[in-house]
C-alpha cells in the first residue's frame, strides 16, 4: 500500500509541474494568438486547482514524513488562492495582480514537492535511506 502511494505521489507531483508548465503556455496562447484560448488558461487553472489536495493525500498514505507532507499542504493553501486572486480584477486589481507572484511561488513549490516525492525512491523498504541521489 505504501509503495503504491508513494508511487501515485511522484507521478502527481510531476504531473502537477507539468500542469502548471502548460497552464504558462496557455496563457500565453491567449496573450498572442487571440483571446479566446485564454478560456483555454481558465478551465486548466480550475483543474489544477485541485491536484495539490491530491497530492497531500498521496504523500500521507505514502508516509512521505512531517516536512514533505508540510509541503504538499503549503503547495495547496497556495494553489487554492491563486485562481481566486484572478477573480478579484474588478473589484481589486492590486490584489489581482498578485494572480501571477501566486503562480510562480505554486511552480517553485510544485518542483520542491516533486522532488520531495522522487527523493522518497531512496527509502527501502526496512526504513533504512539509500545515499541521496543528486
């Protein structure tokens, strides 16, 4: 059971940083081939904007450890208040405009988690760490 989920938690975590690479691309499809695939960059976002809950459930049943699990939680609080930021443009643009300070930290965050879930390849199966892989 742990194996599995520590395997579902690389393979989420990764994804998720791929998601957020495309979500980057979409954006910009919407800022330089028309602003109609920008509906592309929104449903994407919507999406994305749940993984991150996945991906802490994965690394607790994957008993990734205190700090990954504490990361996984960080990457979801900032991947929740990242859309909403977007939502806010109308009403308060300055806080809107932080929209995109939001994706870069989520995308920092995602590579820390992502490479927290890979990191857990070296753990055997007695609990004993393998030499840490560069």
């Amino acid at each position: 059971m742990v194996g599995a989920a520590r395997y579902v938690y690389l393979v989420l975590a990764w994804a998720f940083v791929v998601g957020v690479v495309v979500q980057v691309f979409f954006i910009g499809l919407g800022l330089f081939a028309g602003s109609e695939n920008v509906e592309l960059h929104v449903t994407l976002g919507w999406i994305l904007h749940l993984v991150p809950l996945l991906i802490l459930a994965a690394a607790a049943l994957a008993r990734a450890g205190r700090r990954r699990i504490l990361e996984a939680a960080a990457l979801a609080a900032v991947v929740f208040v990242v859309p909403i930021l977007a939502t806010m443009r109308d009403g308060t643009p300055i806080l809107a405009a932080l929209h995109p300070v939001g994706a870069i930290l989520a995308f920092w965050l995602a590579i820390v988690v992502a490479r927290g879930a890979t990191s857990l390849r070296g753990v055997e199966r007695g609990g004993v760490r393998a030499p840490a892989v560069p």
